[in-house]
C-alpha cells in the first residue's frame, strides 16, 4: 500500500473513498471539514448521528454513499470516541478499523483528513506515524500456506493522508516513513512467530536472520552447536538435546565498533516449538506453541527497523534458539547444568526452558560491555494469569529505564505493567544441591522467572549489575481474535515498543 501526502480539502479528493473520524457527542464548527462534507451530501451524515445510527464511539464504522454529490464514491465515518480520551493509540485503532472497512467494501485508492479541529495537541509528524502503523499493520495477513486466496487480500493500492492547509507535509512525510518501517519490522516479526515449527526450525530462523543482515547492512554471527559446545552454553544446549533439530544462537550487531554511541543488548528467547519437554504440556491447544519464538522474531524485527531508522546507537539482537522435546537425550527434572556464566542449574521443570537459554544469552552479553540490557520473551502462564492479553509485565533492576519503557508503551500502544522485584523472591528460586533452581514453585511465576534471570546478569565495576529490563510477552505475542489494526495470531509485540524505547533512549543521550 502506497501511502501519500497530500495537501487539499478532503471532499474535493478524486478517490474511492473518503474516512472522517467523529468525536461522540461533537460539536461541529460552522467551515470544518465534516460540516462542509454534511451541507454536499445534503445533511445525510447529521441525519445519521441525529437517528442514533453513528455515535462516534471508538472503532465505530459507517459506510455512507455518495450519490455522485462528490468526487468519492463512498465516505466512511469512524468514532474516534470521547475527546479527552483520545491518545495516539486511538488512531492506530480508527486508522486500522477504518482501512479494513475500505478493503471490505473494494476501495482501492482511500483519503483519509490528518489534521482536524480539536485532536488534542498531537504533532502532525506523531499523528501520521500512528496512521501509518495502523494502516499497514492492519492489512497484514498470514496466509502463504492456503492454496486459495482470499480475493480481498489484494486490499488498498493508495492511502492518502489530507493535510487541509499544507502547514505539515514534510512533518507528515517523515511520520509516515518512520511508521512504514515500524509496522514492517513488526509484520517481520509477524511472518517469523506464525511460522509453523516443521517450516521455521532453528536452523531456518538463524537464515532468515542472517538474509536480514545482509539486506539491512547489520553484522551477523551465527553460532552452530559446535561453536556452542566450545563456549560452554549447556544451558541452552541442555534445552536442545532433546530435539533432533540443531540450536543456534544468532547475533546480530548495529554500528558495530560505534561503542561511543552507547551500547543496548537486546536478548529474545525463541523456542521455534515448546512441547514443555519431559514435563510435557497437556495437547490442548498446544500448537500455540509455535509462538514461543515470538521474543527473538521481535528482536530481529527491532534489528531491521534500527539499521533502516539509522539510530545513533550500538545495538546487538542476541537470539537463542532451540525446540524443546522430549526426546530420549531430554533433559530431565532433577538434572544440574553448568550455564555459560559458571553458574549451576537444577532443573525441576523442563517446561522453564526460556529462562535457561537466556540466562546463556544475558551471561554472553558482557562480551559487549552494554550499557543497558533488555530480554524479551514468552516466559510465564503466570503472566497471563497476572495481567491478561493487555499488558505485558516488565520487572528490572533500574528505575530510570523501567520509566522510559513505561512512557514507550503508551506511545506505541504496547503498554508495560511493573511487577516487584524483591530480594526476598529469591528465596523461592534457592537449590539444595546447585547454585539455582529453575522454578520456584506456583506464587509469583512471573516474579520468579525475572528473579532468576537476573542471576546471569554481567556485572559492573564495584560489583553492580548491568542495568536491565525484563519483558514478559506470554499474554500479548499472539492474539486469538481479530483487533482493531492486528489480526489473530501473531503481533509482533516488542517490536513498537522497543523501537520507541530505543528512540527514546538515543534522545537522552
């Protein structure tokens, strides 16, 4: 979908369709661009509001027509909701609900008003990004395996985005192209977690990354079983060794030998499929499972958009990968591994898997003398149970990133919830016969599993541990009905987010 930027009066655009967003309960001023569209198509849209049949709620739709009265063919009206509820991620909402609506109904070439009366103070440059993220998150779709297409699929050739009086166009032209590369990266996450395990092994994941590389400029390593029995990674080895399908563990760098930048290590644990291993997960449901990659697919996704954005940052995406079955070499509830740090394991669920191959990954991380360390991953039940499908948990060991995260989750839309972290967790996660145990039992899974992550966290001078953020993704990788601008599946949660995060964080310097 090509999305352009044009300058004019909304209801003189030669399209299909036009989308006007409403406020509830608005109060229209005597030239705006909703009346003049009214007083054209002779009173039909205040007829509408006045029977009740629009209300202007969020993510509300109307298609109304035209008559030949304008240009378009079809204006479609969306509720952007009450005024002083509005926020970026409502236009991401209304963005996605109303270009799905358009695809629906045939329209090929849709305009869509920008800027409009009373939207709170967003810059032209914030509104059009979300716009654009909307918009072309929405359209994903993840259908490469169905041998009949959906007719529809082909969807809407030009969007454009009307800035009635021409004050914001290079504003808007560069939201968009930042919110192009955003939402690709994460429809590139999206495309990685909904691949199914027999199609995506670890081994295809680690090609895939390093294709990536090599069409975004990104320094890529990608270390093969041997490489990793050299290193002494029997964490994620241990994960491995019941699968017949070989692990890898891939880097990938950005502006690499830039360490004046400012050094960011972002780990995601992709288990490309999770059976739970010996401690076997019950078969309902379980092909959901193929999603317990979605953590590194996001960090690879958040690789791409870094190297297209060019941030002014040295990043490193650090992905474990690896199945985890119960084949005859399994690993076993009671054995002790010796993890890349020296740190020993025992292990009392095979079903914590994730935390063992990013104990590895954060351990590695030291090499680069990071600055900052975040890992993302599909890590708890517990997470889900905690915080349902509308946040995802975050726990760390340094307030001023925990802080910038949580002010990137309300810009991107993938808000973050804070969990405790508290010494006094760690007490659950103590072993009789090693230096940690994988599980610590039932209350506070979340908590736990950040408890032990933190354990392999490299350390700095004085002793102090790398400043760290954990997000756990297990309620928000992957969704089970369609959304206003995401589909069932797969999100690409963490791609957003993180991106914002690193904006952010290269802003403050």
């Amino acid at each position: 979908m090509d999305i352009k930027i044009k300058k004019g009066c909304i209801e003189k655009q030669d399209v299909d369709g036009i989308i006007l967003g409403m406020f509830e309960k608005e109060k229209w001023k005597s030239k705006s661009a909703i009346t003049r569209l009214d007083n054209l198509l002779g009173g039909l849209i205040k007829d509408m509001v006045k029977s009740g049949e629009f209300k202007g709620k969020i993510n509300e739709v109307v298609t109304l027509p035209t008559r030949g009265d304008i240009p378009a063919r079809r204006v479609i009206l969306v509720g952007l909701g009450k005024k002083n509820e509005f926020k970026l991620d409502s236009i991401r909402q209304v963005s996605g609900k109303s270009t799905n609506e358009a695809r629906r109904i045939g329209l090929k070439r849709v305009a869509v008003l920008l800027t409009g009366d009373g939207i709170k103070g967003f810059s032209v440059n914030s509104m059009s990004r979300a716009y654009a993220e909307g918009a072309l998150l929405s359209i994903y779709k993840f259908d490469r395996y169905k041998t009949e297409k959906d007719d529809t699929q082909d969807g809407i050739k030009e969007l454009w985005l009307i800035d009635e009086y021409g004050r914001g166009l290079e504003e808007a032209k560069d939201g968009v192209k930042v919110g192009r590369i955003i939402a690709e990266s994460a429809n590139f996450a999206r495309d990685l977690a909904n691949q199914p395990a027999n199609e995506l092994p670890p081994v295809k994941l680690a090609d895939a990354a390093r294709r990536l590389a090599r069409e975004c400029g990104l320094a890529s390593m990608i270390f093969d079983e041997r490489k990793l029995k050299k290193l002494k990674m029997n964490a994620l080895l241990g994960v491995a060794q019941g699968s017949d399908e070989p692990p890898r563990f891939i880097i990938l760098e950005y502006n690499k030998g830039e360490k004046k930048k400012g050094t960011v290590v972002l780990a995601g644990k992709a288990i490309t499929f999770d059976s739970g291993g010996i401690s076997l997960k019950p078969s309902e449901k379980m092909e959901e499972m193929k999603y317990d990659k979605s953590g590194g697919s996001a960090i690879i996704g958040v690789m791409r958009a870094v190297a297209l954005l060019r941030l002014p940052l040295h990043v490193i995406g650090l992905i474990p990968a690896t199945e985890n079955l119960p084949g005859g070499s399994a690993l076993k509830p009671g054995d002790v591994l010796k993890s890349f740090s020296g740190k020993t394991i025992e292990i009392i669920s095979t079903d914590a898997e994730g935390r063992l191959i990013l104990a590895d990954a954060l351990s590695y991380a030291d090499r680069f003398k990071p600055d900052a360390i975040i890992d993302i991953a599909t890590l708890t039940g517990a997470c889900v149970i905690a915080l349902g499908h509308n946040a995802t948990g975050i726990l760390g060991n340094d307030e001023g990133l925990l802080a910038l995260f949580k002010e990137a989750g309300e810009r991107s839309g993938e808000r973050v919830w804070e969990l405790p972290l508290w010494k006094e967790y760690d007490e659950q996660i103590k072993s009789d016969i090693a230096d940690v145990k994988n599980v610590g039992g039932r209350p506070a899974g979340t908590i736990t599993g950040a408890a032990f992550l933190k354990k392999f966290l490299p350390d700095l001078a004085g002793g102090r541990k790398t400043p760290w953020a954990h997000l756990d993704i297990a309620g928000t990788a992957w969704k089970e009905k369609e959304g206003p601008y995401l589909s069932k599946g797969a999100t690409g949660v963490g791609v957003r987010l993180l991106v914002q995060f690193l904006m952010d964080y290269a802003d403050k310097g």
